[in-house]
C-alpha cells in the first residue's frame, strides 16, 4: 500500500528567488561608476554609496510598495462643505519625499557648483529604481526653479526654499514653510502638446509687489502633483501665451481659486496624484515677458525630458537587476538560468542596452551641469530630443523581456510585491509626457534645420571612437549626408534612433570595457543583431558582460 505524504507536503517551495533587497544600488551599479568618473573625474563616491545603500534597503523597498498601493484620495470638501482642494497620501508616500528632497533631487542643484547636475543626475537614477512616481514633483521643482529668475521677486523670496532639503508638506504659506515644490500646468484637453492651442485666459488684475498679477480662468487636463506649493502654468493674455506663476496658497493665508476636479486613474505612476484642475480666477503672476510663455515652456521642457531619460535609464538598471538576480538563483533542466546560453545572450543584451542608457543619460546630464560652454549647449540642443525619444523607446522594450526573463512571477503584482509588474506598467509614462516620440522627432529635425553646427558638433562628439571600430566607422560616416537631407518627417524616428547610437557608442568607447564597445557595435551598428533581445552574435563575451552587470 502506497505511503500517502502530509498534505502540507505539496506546498514546500523549492527553486524560488529571493526577493532582491538590503542591497547597495550603487556599489553594484559599475556602468554607472564608470560613466560618472568620466565625466567628474576622482569624484569622491561615499556619499552615492550610502545612497544606495538607503534606497536599496527592504525597508525603503517596503515604502516603495506602499504608497503604490495606497494611492492619492482626494478630498474636495471637509465635512461642513468647505471647499478644500486636498490630496491625502500614504505615509509612506512622504517618507520617499521626504528621502528624494533630502538628497537634493529638486532645486538644490541650482545652488551648488560645478557637478552638482552630474551628482544630482546620478542619485535620480539611484532613486528611480526604488521608486519612480514620486519623482513627478520632484522633477517639476528642477525644471521650474531656474525659470523663476524670469520674476525677481518670486525668485528672491522662493529659491532658498525650493532648494533647500527639508521636506515640507503642509499647505500653509509659503513663509511659514522651511521647504517648497513646485509643478506645472500646461496641458489642456484640445491642446496636447500643442500648448498654443490653450484656451486657459489670464485678465489683469493689479501691480503688486510680486510684479503683474492676473486672475486665471480655465482649465488643465494635466496637472500632476496638485498639492506642490505653486505652480507655473500657461494662459492667454492679450500679448499670447504667457507663463504665470500660480500659488497653491496666497500670501495672506488664503487658498488660491484652484479646484481638483478629479484624480487620474492611470496605468502606472499611482504613487503619483495626476489632476485635472479647474481656475476659477485665481491669482497668478507674471514670469518673464508676456507672450514668450510657449519658450520659457520649452526651456523648462529641456530638464523635464533629461528627467524622462535618467529616470528609464534608471527603470532599465533596475529590470536588469531583477532579472540577473533571479536567473542566478532558478534553475530549469538541471542547472541555473544564468548559464544557459540562450538566457546568457538575452542578458547580456539587455545588459548591453541598460549601459548604453546610462552612458547616454548622463551625457546629457553633463550638457546641463557645463550650461556657459559653446560646445556643450549644442549638445544639448542635439542630445535632449534624442535622448528623451531613444532610451524611453528601448525602456518598455527591455522592461517586457526582463519581466519574460521571471517568467509568471514577474507578471504577477501581489499585492504590491510584484516589483517587475511595477515598473513594466511605469516604463511608457516617460515616452509620453513632456513629448511623445513623433515631437521628440521632430523638435531633432528643427534644431538640424537651422544651421551646420549641430552636426559639426556630433562629429565632435564621435571623434574619440572613430578607427575603434569597423562597424562604427561606416555607420558614423553614413550620418553627415543622412542629417543633410533630413528635410522628410517621415525619416525623422529613424534619424534620431541612429543619432542616439552612434553617440552611445563613442561613449561606450570611452569609459566602458573592449567587450562591451564591441559587442554593441556588432550588434546595433554592424547587423549583427535580430532587433529582439537575445540575438547578439556568437562571438560576444557573454559571461564578462553579464558579470560586469550583476547587482551587489
């Protein structure tokens, strides 16, 4: 007679993963260690250690679950029927802000030195991989702080604040608070990204101590993180778009005629309340010159998409993590994942991709940090749209093949567990926001268009790969004429994907390993590749990529 088992026999679990936690985000990140020496040289990097230890630990990782899944309430009324335009959060929600500000994410790079956009640029993709969604407010400030100096007073008044690294989130006056965040509204429901379009009509009120005030009529389709302490949103005034500065809060104590009409239920970024607001004439100040509000937007626009781009690079690193970690530890037909060819090839490819992203990230971050530099502002100009269209293309991409690496677990939330669900819902926000693909492509196409020294610039900027390789040479020689005759849109994706290519090559070259340079110009420059992950070539050096890339 057969021996029947305990039935809590069937439920012992064998050939599981652990979960990937208590680990340094940054001692194991060397694509990251590499390009920073780079660019800053003998930076001193104890501070991005202790970092990634912080943002690496189960119990920031606990935090990270949380506020995802307590999501923002709004609270339009209290119990009496007063009107109170509220958003209540988590705790955990403002344990991340109160980390990320800590860390001078926002405004406090505008009031350091030399490398402190690098140093920022870095510690975002640091915190991108423990949670993204909390960074819409904080990516806001960075952007807007630099844009106040178009209103003297406000900047003199809100800038120490705005880059001070104390988090406050009470909605008080901004005088009675030790920091301060601010947002954006731009977006409107006819608009899009054709912010010109805004029907959002601003009447002048008065001369005041903050310059011209007008009182705000409309509406905005966008407007994430309604509860920052001030916004910057654009409205018609008689000179055309202008670019206004909006308090959440007046002066006097008084709530601004701002309304949240609802919270969007989106497909990821929940940590994060995006709204949709009405301005029932409130009060808002004049920033800059009246009628050049559509530029200022593009300025800002510029940092806002460097975010888009760190913040998927950073995604990336974190997919990559996951799925290195699990594939060493499951086994399947007698030994572990990790060294079975064909896994061996779909990691070393997404390693590929994930280093490129952060090679590329933070060149353009560089572009920022050297703002007074002829050649580095040409850059900018050329690498923002590139940068923002490429690496948030490839992002969704790998994120797909790093949750197919787990298998079912990686598709499975749990609650909040399900880290690779995660970031996989996350990873398309920054394709869209601040300029899907097709304006990223276009806004290439315009900045080409209007002289030579553009493309001078990205010759440049290749130069140091040039002779490294053969496939590099060819696909780099072929881009003068391209950029020459890029008068059709309908070349303009393609441009800027091999724009982005050629520029992560020649900074693969220099600051990353032989194997790594070549195996990426063999496959994405030299043909090589079948587009999916998992098809580079027979002659990489899988196991020197993959161990390069293995988290701590």
């Amino acid at each position: 007679m057969a021996t029947l088992l305990p039935l809590h026999a069937t439920h012992v679990v064998s050939n599981q993963s652990t979960p990937l936690a208590d680990t340094n985000l940054f001692a194991g990140n060397r694509p990251l260690q590499d390009a920073l020496a780079f660019h800053l040289g003998s930076a001193d990097d104890a501070r991005r250690r202790a970092l990634g230890a912080q943002w690496g630990s189960a119990a920031m990782q606990a935090h990270a679950k949380l506020a995802n899944v307590h999501t923002p309430r709004l609270l339009t009324h209290d119990r009496c029927g007063n009107r109170i335009d509220r958003v209540e959060f988590h705790p955990s929600y403002h344990a991340l802000m109160s980390a990320a500000v800590g860390a001078g994410l926002h405004g406090t790079p505008w009031a350091r030195g030399a490398g402190a956009h690098l140093e920022r640029a870095a510690a975002f993709m640091l915190f991108t991989e423990l949670e993204p969604s909390t960074l819409c407010p904080i990516s806001m400030t960075y952007a807007v702080t630099p844009a106040l100096r178009g209103n003297a007073a406000v900047f003199a008044q809100w800038f120490g604040k705005l880059s001070n690294t104390e988090y406050d989130p009470r909605l008080v006056p901004f005088s009675e608070k030790s920091g301060l965040t601010m947002g954006m509204g731009m977006t409107e429901k006819q608009g899009g990204s054709d912010v010109r379009a805004n029907t959002t009509r601003a009447e002048f009120a008065d001369d005041t101590h903050w310059g011209r005030c007008y009182r705000v009529t409309g509406h905005k389709w966008f407007l994430s993180a309604p509860m920052c302490d001030a916004f910057l949103v654009l409205a018609q005034t008689p000179a055309g778009p202008s670019c206004l500065f909006m308090p959440r809060v007046l002066p006097d104590g008084d709530l601004n005629a701002l309304r949240i009409e609802r919270l969007k239920d989106k497909l990821g970024n929940c940590a994060n309340a995006s709204s949709e607001v009405e301005f029932a004439g409130a009060l808002a100040w004049q920033v800059g010159d009246e009628g050049r509000g559509v530029a200022q937007i593009l300025e800002m626009g510029s940092l806002t998409r460097l975010d888009c781009a760190l913040g998927t690079a950073g995604l990336m690193r974190q997919a990559l993590s996951l799925a290195l970690h699990h594939c060493a530890q499951r086994s399947a037909f007698g030994k572990p994942l990790i060294v079975q060819p064909l896994m061996q090839n779909v990691l070393a490819d997404m390693a590929l991709e994930s280093e490129a992203a952060t090679a590329l990230a933070l060149r353009l971050a560089r572009t920022v940090d050297r703002q007074n530099d002829p050649f580095e502002a040409l850059m900018r100009r050329l690498l923002t749209p590139v940068s923002k269209f490429w690496i948030c293309k490839r992002g969704s991409a790998l994120a797909q093949e790093a949750m197919e690496c787990l298998g079912g677990n990686g598709y499975v939330e749990e609650c909040g567990e399900g880290v690779m669900a995660r970031i996989y819902r996350e990873m398309p926000v920054n394709s869209i926001w601040e300029g899907a693909g097709n304006i990223m492509a276009l806004d290439l196409l315009r900045a080409l268009k209007k002289g030579s020294e553009l493309a001078e610039a990205l010759a440049a900027e290749l130069a140091p790969a040039h002779g490294a390789h053969a496939a590099f040479d060819r696909f780099a020689a072929a881009l003068p004429r391209r950029i020459q005759d890029a008068k059709q849109e309908t070349n303009a994706r393609r441009l800027a994907q091999d724009v982005a290519l050629a520029v992560q090559a020649a900074l693969l070259r220099q600051h990353a390993p032989q194997y790594v340079f070549d195996a990426f110009c063999a496959s994405r420059l030299g043909g090589d590749w079948g587009q999916a992950f998992g098809t580079l070539g027979p002659g990489t050096d899988f196991a020197a990529i993959i161990a390069r890339a293995m988290p701590d």
